[in-house]
C-alpha cells in the first residue's frame, strides 16, 4: 500500500503524537502508563490519543463506557504510518 503522507504528515507534526504512536507499536497501554513511560504530562497523553483515535491509527481496546483502566491499542493503518515514518527516517 502506497504511503499516506497526509497522516504521516499529521503524526510528525506533534512531538506527543510521534511518542504515543511509538510507544503503541510495541504494546498496548493505558494512558498512565503512557504519561509515566514517556514522562508526558497526563494533559499531553490525553490531547494526543484523543487526535490519533479521530484519524483511526489508534483505537481504544475497551469498551467506550469504561472511565477507569482504557487500554489503547494501534491500528493496522496506524502500524502503517509507523513503519512509513521508520521507514523514511522521519522520526
């Protein structure tokens, strides 16, 4: 499949978004799991899994109702963009 460079633009124009998405390609995590690994503020965490969900490169792996505990997860498409970014030494 041909590269979007659009998300791949969209991801690389935030520092947070680049952490989270690498992070996401090696495990699924909470957000305070993500916010501790990746000494990101909670703030920061949420803002970024918020926009990555919008455009289907992460997904949450729980159901939507749960407040406590949500396990985020990347997509197929979201590996996707990864291995463009890694790919082209982007990140």
């Amino acid at each position: 499949m041909a590269p979007q460079w659009d998300e791949v633009s969209f991801v690389l124009a935030s520092t947070y978004r680049v952490t989270v998405l690498e992070y996401l390609v090696n495990r699924p995590a909470t957000p305070s799991q993500l916010a501790e690994d990746t000494e990101l503020s909670m703030s920061h965490i949420s803002r970024a899994l918020g926009e990555l969900r919008e455009q289907t490169l992460v997904e949450l792996l729980v159901s939507d109702d749960r407040k406590k505990g949500r396990v985020y997860g990347i997509t197929e498409q979201g590996t996707d963009i990864w291995e463009t970014i890694e790919a082209e030494n982007l990140a």
